[in-house]
C-alpha cells in the first residue's frame, strides 16, 4: 500500500509539472504573439523616420515578452544607419537587461514546410536567454566597429568572453579590434590564443593556417616592433599558394611598412613597388596611401608625404587615424610649417590621448618652436588672395567697401594681421581676412603682417573706386560659378549619460528633420552633409577635425545644435552640454567660447550657427541684429560672413521645440530661390516664435569667429 501511495505521489507531481510546464508555455506563447503585435506599427514608424515613437514601440513590446524580431533590427539599424551609435548602443543595453531577467525564453522553430500563419504551440522551443544576449552584444560590436565607436566593439567582445566563451573567429576579430582601439595587451592575449587554436592543429586549410599569421603581423606593425613584423610578412607572401593570393597583397604592404620603419628606403621601395603591381592593392585601398606616405617621408620627400597622408586621413574606411596626423606632422616639420604640424599631434591624441609618438611629438616640437622664434630675423610673407573675381553670387549695388583676404606665413606663427591700421581677423597658421572703406578714387591699402618674434612685413596696393553711381537692387543674383560647395554639421545630444542631466526627447528627431529638408530643398549633396548624434565633446572635436580637411574658402556650412545649454553667472559664460557632460564638472563642457574658435578655424566663406538650446543667445559675445534691422543683402556673398540665429537669449527654452516648428516650416515653405538667413528670421521666426512662448529668439553676428560682412544665403534647388 505504501509502494502504491508513493508511485501516485509520483506520478501526480510529474504531471503537475507537466501541466504547469504547459500552462507556462501558453501563457509565454500569448505573451510573445501579444509582444509581436504590439511590435507591428514600428514598421511604418522606422519607414517614417519617426524614431521617437518607434523606440516607445520597441521597449513596449520587450516589456511583453522579450522576443526579437525582424523589425526589431530593422528599427535599431535604422539609428545606426543614421549615425546615432550611442542611441542604438542605449537600447541594445536595454534589451539586454531584460533578456537577462530571464532564464530561458520562447524562440519559433517551426517543422518544415510550417508557416508562422499557423503556427501551434508545438513550433516554439525554449533556448537559454543567454543564446540570444551573445547575439545581441556581438551585434553590437560589429556595429560599432562599422560605425566609429571601437572601443564598445573590444568591450562588447570581452563581455562575451567573460561571460559565455568566443570561438575562434570572434577571437581574430576581437584582436584586430583591439589593434585598431589601441589595447595591445587585449590583442596579444587574442593573438596568442588563435595560435594555440592553430597549433592544436583544429584548422587544417592554408588560408585559415596564415589568419594567425596576418592577425600577428598586423598587431607588430602597429606596436612599432617592425623587425618583429617583417619575417611574418615574408611568410606570408611565400606561403600563400592559393588562387586569389589574398595574403600576398597584405603581406607586400606589411613589408613595405616594416622595411620603412626599420629605415630601410631601397627595400622600401621596392617591397612598396611590388605590392602596388597586385590586382587589389594597387587601388587606392586602405593604407596603401599611409605606407606610400610612410616611404616618401623615409626618402624626405615631404610634399608626397604630406598629400599621402591627407589622402590616408581623408578615406573612409581608414583605421588608426592618430597614426595618420601624427606621421603628417613629422611631414610638416620636414617642410618647417610647424603651426601644422602642432595641430596634427593634437588632433592625432583626439583620436588616442595616449599615443606616445603623438605625445613625444607634440613636446619636442614646442622646443623646437621656442629655439625658432628666439632665432627667427625673417619677416613673414604675405600673399593676397582677395581682392579677386571669383565669386558665387554678387548682389548688384554700389559699394563703399571691399572685402581684403590673404595668407600671412612665418615660421615663428602669426602674432597679428591689420589692414591701413585697423587689427583684423588672422589666424595663427596664417589666414587673414577683413574689410577696407572706399572712398572715390584711388585709394591705398597697407596690408601689415607681425609675427611672434615681432618681425614686420608689409605689402602696398591700390584700389580705385569709380565714381559712378549703380542702381542699387538688393535682388541676390547669381553672376559667376565656382566649383563651392555647401557643407552641413548637424549635432543633436539627446540622450545623456549622467543621469542628473535629463535626457531629451526629440533632438535627434529635428535635427533629421533638418536634413532631409536642406538635402532636399537646397544644395546640400547628401555626402556633404555630417550629423553627430548624442555625441561627447571629443567626437566634436575630431568631427571639426575632418571638416577641416575638405571645407575650402569658397565653400558654405551650417551648423545646428539642439540639447542641453548652460549659463554660469559668475563667469558671464555659456556652455553645450554634449552627451558625455558630468553635471558638476564644468571641464566637461563645451564652453561657446571654444566653439567658436572651431569655427573660427574653418575656412568657408560663409558659416551660420542655429542653436537650439537654452542659454543659446551667450554665442554672441560682440553684438547682435536687432529683429527691425534692414535686410542689407548688397554684396553680402562676397563678404566673410560668420552670422548665428539661436532660439533663445540667455534663457531657458522648452524641450518641445516651438523654435524648430518655425524653421522648419520656414526652411520648407521659401518659395525664394536665394534666401539670407537674417530675411528667414525676421519675417518667418521671431514674431511666430515669441506669439507662441514667451522666449526670445535672436540673430546675429559672431565677430570672434572672424565676422565680416554679409550673410548666410540658402540657394534652393
């Protein structure tokens, strides 16, 4: 009787536990279906460009049930696409953290020939939620190694690693990664684990026996230990019998590299020779351009060097760009421009503050500049570059001025630029602008350049002035064209890391708004236009740092900044706080005064700033246009224009953006073919803006950045 009873408490128990396990496994199954549906209007919102309700849609629908699904990717590779790395990083953590409060998780896995259309509870399987949380970190660390962030690509890794294991080809990826992030030590342990793989004798197949070996090499080279790359290198290149030759292409490059390092020229040469014969690497591919630059540095051909490695900067599939300026400022000591070359190592430790070869460079080369100025007897040169007749627009009207433009060069920097007199905007590096008064007749124009060593140059010329008058029309027309072009920095920080900053809702949503309709309306080819969302101040800087590399003199940018802004009274100073700002560390904020430094530095002929942010107004640190101002739109293309309308003084302004809805509206409803930026605030956004909220938008000029004259002018398609 006893036996009995214990086989029924059996038997009862295993199917209760059947039945619960069934019971589980519906309400899983209703819960997954009811996550999908709640999942499904994400389609038309990611088709929209409607990331605010998309993202709602998507942390709903995890909050269900966490399955993935199509849409789900297609949602968070729609920000990455975008360029928001950070935002789509944030909601791959947030899925994460709801995966992991699960120990399993329902996946479909229908029979063959089964259709999700009727799909039994049977098609269903659980699986460790682990399974799905790898998937997800190594997405995401693909993306980001794709997208710019690679040291989330080598954390995401590690994490995978630590917590559920990496198989052999993550463990190639992952040292490659950290090659290309700069953590050496990550990449030797990865490196020396895939030649344990490989020795073990697991791959058998030639290509896969020499990964180890490139992987190595490439590791070697980028720690400088070039003596240690070149037998790797030559093994590859005589080891490789397979049809594409793959590796020899890699392997010639490598050695060229190595031979260059260890100060070989002839091997150099020759291995550099060799390598661009091959059917792939003699394109203009990544690094092929840095290791010319590397052989033409060797052989103190500076000028092929210095063009190298701009081009090797300028690619944009290139890794290591700290290696690139820092190999580009010891061509520009070669050529003794040494203001370049400071500006290069310090945009190299943007992109690796660590990086020795940059940090050594940057020292020796302020010895190097002190020996120079207490040496330097030789006046600066100076070269005139305007007055000249190369123009995009030209407003009809008689002048009373004329725009002087030029480059001042000395070896010591440029202390100070002024023209019949007056101080005028110049830049250390030498660039030069400003305006000069016309009276009728000959008028004579004394352009004076002073460098840090205090030696004076001059340079004499004339201007006439006919007196004769010219209707004045302030119709812009267009008279001559030039090959200008019209450049876009689109910044939106949105979703802030310290969690005493609250995070935006819709920054990142106007600021694609922005871009569609200045890509579309007007002429702002698709590639010329740069967004940076949820960005830190670094990625600001390199950001500026590449604009410098492409934006030339007579070319237009726009700049446009929605997220958080900051007034500290006791300073009388304003401040963008970008995503990686801490609420009580002032020094990791982006002061205004810094920014338009940066601005200062590019050389467009004409810069607008939109700010959208509260406290926006501080920009203006000279004076500022008052709303009832005249237009004033004679001969303003020709002049150097540095002009900001921001959506409020120095106060607070809402998150929902009533600033945004009238730029926007006035961006997308000009019917005008030539339109000034003070013409759109004044008839289309101050009076709407201030009917609405009791903010004060303003426009002005920004006389720090080097402000001349004239405007911003939106050309329409």
């Amino acid at each position: 009787m006893k036996k009995l009873f214990l086989l029924m408490l059996i038997l009862y128990t295993c199917s209760t536990s059947v039945l619960y396990a069934q019971s589980k496994k519906l309400k899983d199954l209703a819960s997954y279906k009811s996550a999908l549906i709640s999942a499904k209007p994400m389609e038309k919102a990611v088709v929209d460009k409607d990331f605010i309700l998309a993202e709602k849609l998507f942390l709903q629908s995890l909050d269900i049930y966490p399955v993935w699904a199509i849409v789900y990717d297609d949602f968070i590779n729609a920000k990455v696409n975008i360029g928001d790395i950070k935002g789509a990083n944030l909601l791959w953590e947030k899925a994460i953290a709801i995966y992991k409060k699960h120990d399993q998780i329902l996946v479909y896995n229908p029979p063959l020939f089964s259709t999700f259309n009727i799909a039994k509870g049977s098609d269903y399987d659980y699986v460790p939620s682990s399974e799905k949380i790898k998937s997800i970190y190594l997405d995401r660390a693909y993306a980001n190694a794709t997208h710019g962030d690679i040291n989330q690509t080598v954390k995401d890794y590690l994490t995978v690693e630590s917590s559920i294991g990496l198989n052999t080809e993550n463990y190639n990826f992952l040292a490659v990664y950290a090659t290309q992030a700069g953590d050496f030590e990550t990449a030797r342990r990865s490196v020396d684990t895939l030649k344990k793989v490989y020795a073990n004798g697991k791959r058998k197949l030639m290509d896969a026996q020499l990964q180890p070996v490139y992987t190595e090499a490439f590791l070697l080279l980028a720690m400088g230990e070039y003596a240690k790359a070149l037998p790797l290198a030559e093994r590859l290149d005589n080891e490789d019998k397979g049809l594409n030759t793959t590796w020899k292409g890699f392997a010639r490059m490598m050695k060229a590299e190595a031979y260059a390092g260890l100060g070989d020229l002839e091997n150099a040469q020759k291995a550099l020779e060799h390598a661009l014969k091959h059917p792939v690497f003699g394109k203009n591919t990544v690094n092929v351009q840095y290791t010319t630059g590397l052989v033409a540095l060797l052989a103190k051909d500076y000028v092929k060097a210095a063009d190298a490695f701009t081009k090797e900067i300028n690619h944009k599939g290139a890794w290591g760009k700290h290696r690139f300026y820092t190999r580009r400022a010891e061509a520009h000591i070669g050529l003794k421009d040494y203001i370049k070359a400071k500006s290069d190592y310090e945009t190299a430790l943007l992109y690796h503050p660590s990086y020795e070869p940059a940090i050594l460079g940057l020292a020796n080369l302020e010895g190097r500049a002190i020996a120079v100025r207490k040496t330097d007897k030789t006046p600066p040169t100076i070269k005139l570059t305007e007055p000249s007749n190369a123009r995009g627009l030209k407003i009809t009207a008689s002048s009373n001025d004329m725009m002087v433009k030029g480059v001042a060069s000395d070896l010591s920097g440029i202390k100070s630029v002024s023209i019949n007199g007056q101080p005028v905007f110049s830049k250390e590096q030498g660039d030069f602008w400003g305006s000069v008064s016309l009276k009728d007749g000959i008028n004579k124009v004394t352009v004076k350049a002073i460098d840090i060593a205090g030696n004076i140059a001059e340079q004499i010329f004339e201007i006439e002035k006919q007196n004769t008058p010219v209707a004045v029309n302030d119709e812009i027309l267009p008279v001559a064209t030039v090959e200008a072009k019209n450049y876009a920095l689109i910044i939106a920080a949105q979703n802030y890391e310290d969690s005493s900053i609250p995070s935006l809702e819709n920054p990142v949503s106007d600021a694609i708004k922005l871009k569609l309709i200045i890509k579309n309306n007007y002429s702002f080819a698709d590639d010329n236009i740069y967004t940076l969302f949820n960005p830190g101040v670094n990625d600001f800087k390199k950001k500026f740092a590449e604009m410098l590399e492409v934006i030339r003199p007579d070319d237009n940018l726009i700049i446009f900044y929605a997220g958080h802004g900051i007034w500290v009274e006791k300073e009388k100073k304003g401040y963008w706080l970008l995503t990686d700002a801490k609420r009580n560390d002032i020094n990791t904020w982006l002061s205004n005064k810094l920014v338009l430094e940066m601005i200062s530095k590019i050389p467009s002929r004409h810069t607008l700033l939109i700010t959208d942010a509260c406290f926006s107004g501080s920009v203006f640190k000279t004076r500022s246009i008052g709303a009832g101002a005249p237009a004033a739109i004679r001969e303003m293309s020709e002049k150097i224009s540095r002009v900001a309308i921001t959506s409020g003084n120095d106060t607070e302004v809402p998150d929902q953006s009533v600033f945004m809805k009238y730029l926007v509206k006035a961006l997308s409803e000009n019917k005008e073919k030539y339109l000034t930026a003070q013409k759109m605030f004044i008839n289309q956004i101050i009076e709407a803006v201030m009917t609405e909220t009791k903010t004060e938008p303003r426009y002005g000029t920004l006389e720090a950045a080097g402000h001349v004259g004239g405007d911003y002018i939106f050309m329409k398609k």
